[in-house]
C-alpha cells in the first residue's frame, strides 16, 4: 500500500492559518503517516472550520473599511475641488466688476468732492508794496545810458524813423564843436556839470519805473556795497535756496570764506579755483556751527562742503594726544567702502597741513588693527554705519568727546538698511550739547554745540525722520532741484530688445575709442558675464561689485583711475557718492529700478561741472520706470525716444487708472 501523499496548503489555508494551528495540522498529518494501517484519512476538526470562518468575517470587514476610507478620501478630495472651483469662480466675479466698474467710471465719470475755491489773494498773497532795491527795470546796455532825442529822417523812405549809429556820430561831433567853443573861450569846465552831478545824486535816492541807468553786476561789487536785489541775483546765478531762519549770505569766493590761512593754503595748492554752489552756501554754515541739510545734484563738491568747517573746528580744539582715550571728535558715516575711501583721500588733502589724524573704520579690514590706531588717538573717524556700532558696542572705540557728524548719502544708507546702525551712533554721541530747539534763545559762543551735517540727493519720510529727532533747527540748503539731473548731462535713451544690447554696447564703445566709461548692470552676475565678454572681444575692462573683496573692488577703482582700464562694468555699489573724474559716458546696460537710482548712475558723467553723456538701453521689462523716464527727458530737454513716448506706461504713473473721455471705438460693457 502506498504511503499517502504530503499535504500542501493552499493560499487561502497558508493566508488564515496561525502557525500553531499548522504545525499542530502538520504533526497530526505526519502521525498518521507513521501508522501501519494507511486506511484512516484525517479529517478537519469542528474547531479548524470555525476558525477559518472568523478569519474570513475578518477579512471582509477589513475591506469593507478599507473602501469605506477609499470613498471618504475620494469625497474630501471632491469637496475640495469644488472649494478651489468656486473661489476661482467669485475671483472672476470679481475681476468682472472691477472692470465694469472701471468702465463706468471711465464713461460716466466719478463723483468727486468740490474743491473748496480759493480767492487768488489768498493763494499768492502778493504784495504790491516795491521797494527801490527790488527794482529790475534798468537796462544793462550801456548804449542806452544816455538816450538820443528822436529825429526826423524824411529821406530814409519812413518818418519819424531813428538811426542810432547816425545819432551817435552827430552826438560825438557836437561835443566836439562844444569843446572847441570853451576852449577859445576859456572855459575849463563844463557849466551844466555841477547841475547834472547833483540831479544824479537826488535820482539815485528816488526810484524811476522807467530809468534806464546801468547798475553794476554783483561780481564787480564790494561786500559792503552788495543790497538785497543783488544777493537776490546771486542766488538766482547759482541756483541757490534756503530754508531755515537766520540764514547768513553766502560767501561770493574763497577769500569771504573765513577759513584759516592753513587751510586756504591747501585748498590753493590742490587747485580748486572757484567755489562750487553747495560751498558757497554751506561752508559759512558749518563755521558758525549751524545744522545743515544739503539736497543737491551729484558732483557738486559736497565731500569739500563739510571737510572744511569740520577741519576748521578741529583746529580750534586741543590736539588727540591730550585725551586720546575719549574718542574723535569727528565722526562721517558713509554707506559704501568705496566712498569711505573717497572721503579719507579728499580729507588727508588738507588734515595733514593741520595735523590732524584721520582713521577709516569699513568692512573686510582687520578690527583689531582698526582697534589699535583709534586707541593711538585720532581727531576724525570716516566709517561704514554698521563696523562703527560694532567697534562701540565691543568697547574699542567711544565717542566722548564727538560733537560733529557728517551723514554723506543719507537716502541710500537708509535705502540699503543701515538704519538701525546709524540712529545706533546717533544715540552713542553725547546728547548734552545739542542746540536748544527755540530758535530764538541765543547761543552760547563759549560753548562748544554739537553740529550735525546731512547730505541727500532726495528727501524720503526715513532721513526726514532722522533730521528731525537728530538735527535742531537745520538750515536747509537745496542746489537746483532734488532728485533732478544737471543740466551738463545729455541723456540718450534706445528702446531694443534683450539680444541686441550687448553687440550695440561693443559699437558705443568702438565709438569712444581710447575714452573711459562705466556701464551699469543690475545684478553680480550679468556684471562678470559682460566683463568676461568683452575682456574676450579685447577691450581693456574691470568689474567693480559687491561680491569681490575689498582689496579687489580697491584694484580696480584704481586702474580705472589710472587709465589701465577704459571701461568699468559695475553694480549700483558704484551708482552713487564714488568720484572718477575725467568719466564723459556712461553706459545703462540695464535701466535702474528707480528713478533716483538712474539719476545717480547718469551723475557720474558730470563731476566738477564737466559735461557728459548718459546712454540707456531701454527694453519693454522696464514698463514701471517709463512714466518717470519720459518725464526726466522732458525736463532736462532731452530727447524722448517715440516708443516710449507712445507707449500707455508712459503716459500714467503706475497704479493709477487712466481717466480720459469715451473713444468712438471703444467696447462698453454691460451686464
């Protein structure tokens, strides 16, 4: 008889089985095996069936949750189709009123408030009240001092016509017959001349409307001879107002400056011939140790405004090595490197004829070395906001003794968020000797009064905040218009597409030839791709920009100078305040993000009143710059491109809604 066969479980049997169950199944199978009498089979016990059955109720109601997971899933996810459906819905709903509300408005107009009308004797105020200075009628023509009687010339062809070169000669003839006449008769003298001395000396007290005489220009006056009416003129030569109460005339040359002998010296010997606008204004303002606010275009000497009332008042104080320990006296705060540096180079040109000690406190330098020569003692520290509060925070350096601190470039230290910083050295500076804020009480001349310096080419709410909890009763003093370019700039604008821009670049540059120029690019990157570019096309190139160190971007700033590089790709690191003279193009690869951002790229041409001109490739991504764009051209008189003057981001200032009357063609929409 043959043994019986092994037994194999299924998988249904292998799946609910626990193991026990199928070992204890396994040895009962084996047992049976083993016996001598093969006839029995074994047969599944009532307890392996129930079993079995309980795991397949099991496993039933395993699925049965499993699907009812699966159709909950599958509802959240219906229910949150529908949610993104219905919100994207109520934003087209949304987006329909909008419009039709803007067509309302555009075709039935808006409700606006009356305006309240104002008198024009309230608006102006005008004053009809002159007085003999205020006079502007006289004519500055010399031919018109004496004016000849009419003559009658009837063969001329016209009656009652004048020639004055006839005139003149028949005027010079009779003199001439007259002088003959007292001669032979023995005159020495003319009668009429005591007569005509003294009508002259009665009409210079009284005032003419229609006198005609020649006064002199305020240049050919003495100090004490200028009125009104001519530092009126003066102003107005110069571009110069004012703002602030007791504001003391400007000087009209270096010798009403009132700057010492020393430091006039200086100034001869580095060659500054005449005085620029901003210094004519501000320099007798620092010496009297006023607060001042200067807005002025770039290049216009403001380094030169406040180093010399700065240096004069160190002058007047003990020297450094006396109380070393209680800081300079002098603190200029600068938001670039580059500009530090520009400061310390224009500063050492007159301090070392006072010897005065300058140290510049800026980033990727050592601290500690910086530590050990404020330690040494110094009378001006020329600093970058943030390395400034650190040295004061980690007690290398006190300001003890400061009371005059220079803010060159206020708006873009704010801008690139040394806020903190400097209101931080604001606060470290001793406040016991700011100036009363009466303007009216007097100062004390025994006292020494802390004298606060801002420069900014624009007036935004952040350095407004600064001046009026720092400064007291500023004296305000603006050059042209803020935020404006000169008028030395020729600004040319093309409008291209992406591509062609760079081949275009190499042609204005071929175009130059040996002449330096700095094109400005908007990102690190693009700046080494264009040096890379066109160092590879052959031209003599450096990059200045904020990723290089210090020691590099320095390297470079000086073989530019130096004429070892005729062109200079650059960030905005250099857009502002950095002075490269001898600079007559300047390249806008790409258009600045803001206006006042290109106004101080295209100010790089025009240092010390030289002219310059600005080219700016202009592409269709620049839409949020156009409206400001065109009016810069416009006002400058330049040339305004006829895409840009067509296109719509020109003729709006972005985010506004244009309001103008229904057009023929126009759609109107209705619900």
């Amino acid at each position: 008889m043959n043994p019986p066969k092994p037994v194999f479980f299924t998988k249904a049997q292998r799946e609910h089985l626990s193991l026990q169950r199928r070992l204890e199944y396994l040895r009962r199978s084996n047992d049976t095996a083993n016996n001598t009498s093969y006839s029995h089979s074994v047969k599944p016990s009532s307890d392996s069936y129930d079993f079995r059955d309980r795991e397949r109720q099991r496993e039933r109601d395993r699925e049965s949750d499993r699907r009812n997971r699966e159709r909950e899933r599958e509802e959240e996810a219906k229910a949150r189709e529908r949610a993104r459906l219905d919100k994207l819905a109520e934003r087209e709903r949304e987006k329909e009123l909008d419009k039709l509300a803007a067509v309302k408005k555009q075709y039935l107009g808006s409700k606006k408030p009356k305006k309240r009308v104002i008198k024009p004797s309230e608006k102006f105020r005008f004053s009809f009240d002159w007085e003999n200075t205020e006079d502007t009628s006289r004519d500055m023509n010399s031919l018109y001092k004496n004016p000849h009687e009419a003559q009658l010339l009837f063969d001329r062809g016209f009656r009652a016509g004048m020639d004055r070169r006839d005139q003149k000669k028949l005027a010079a003839k009779n003199e001439e017959m007259r002088e003959e006449i007292r001669k032979k008769e023995g005159v020495k003298e003319k009668p009429e001349e005591a007569a005509v001395q003294r009508l002259k000396e009665a009409a210079a007290n009284t005032y003419d409307t229609f006198d005609m005489r020649v006064d002199k220009h305020w240049s050919e006056k003495k100090l004490e001879e200028m009125t009104e009416r001519d530092w009126r003129f003066f102003r107005e030569d110069f571009n110069i107002s004012h703002e602030g109460s007791k504001i003391p005339r400007p000087m009209r040359s270096w010798s009403e400056s009132k700057l010492s002998s020393e430091l006039l010296k200086g100034v001869e010997r580095v060659g500054y011939k005449k005085p620029s606008p901003l210094q004519l204004a501000a320099i007798l303002l620092g010496l009297q140790q006023r607060d001042v606010i200067g807005i002025a275009e770039t290049g216009l000497g403001k380094t030169a405004a406040f180093v010399w009332p700065m240096l004069s008042y160190i002058s007047r104080l003990p020297p450094s090595e006396e109380n070393e320990a209680e800081g300079p006296y002098t603190v200029v705060m600068a938001p670039t490197r580059e500009l530090a540096q520009q400061f310390e180079d224009e500063t050492m040109k007159f301090a070392h004829y006072l010897g005065i000690k300058v140290v510049p406190i800026v980033g990727d330098q050592s601290i500690e070395e910086q530590r050990f020569r404020i330690r040494q003692g110094c009378e001006v520290v020329i600093a970058m906001p943030g390395r400034l509060l650190d040295c004061l925070e980690r007690r290398y350096a006190v300001l003890n003794q400061c009371n005059y601190v220079v803010l060159d470039e206020a708006d873009r230290m704010i801008d690139t968020g040394f806020e903190p910083q400097v209101v931080g050295v604001l606060d470290a500076v001793p406040s016991s000797n700011l100036k009363p804020e009466n303007e009216d009480e007097e100062l004390d001349e025994k006292r020494i009064y802390r004298t606060t310096y801002m420069f900014s080419a624009t007036m935004p709410p952040a350095v407004e905040r600064l001046a009026r909890k720092y400064l007291r009763n500023p004296a305000v003093v603006t050059i042209g218009t803020a935020g404006k370019a000169t008028d030395l700039i020729s600004q040319h604008v093309i409008i291209m597409k992406e591509s062609d821009k760079f081949p275009r670049l190499q042609k204005l540059l071929d175009d130059l030839g040996d002449k330096t120029a700095i094109v400005f690019v908007n990102t690190k990157k693009n700046a080494d791709a264009i040096s890379k570019n066109l160092d590879k096309a052959g031209y003599k190139v450096t990059t200045l920009q904020g990723g290089r160190s210090q020691e590099q971007r320095e390297i470079s700033l000086d073989g530019f100078r130096a004429k070892r590089f005729n062109v200079l790709v650059a960030t905005d690191v250099a857009g502002r305040g950095i002075d490269i003279p001898d600079v007559a193009n300047v390249i806008n690869y790409d258009m600045a993000n803001s206006i006042e951002m290109y106004t101080h790229h295209i100010g790089r041409t025009e240092r010390a009143g030289k002219t310059g001109v600005a080219t700016t490739f202009l592409t269709l991504h620049d839409t949020d710059v156009f409206f400001d764009l065109k009016r810069m051209l416009v006002q400058s008189g330049s040339p305004v491109p006829p895409e840009l003057a067509k296109h719509e981001a020109s003729k709006f200032k972005p985010g506004t809604i244009p309001d103008r009357p229904p057009r023929r063609n126009d759609t109107v929409f209705a619900h």
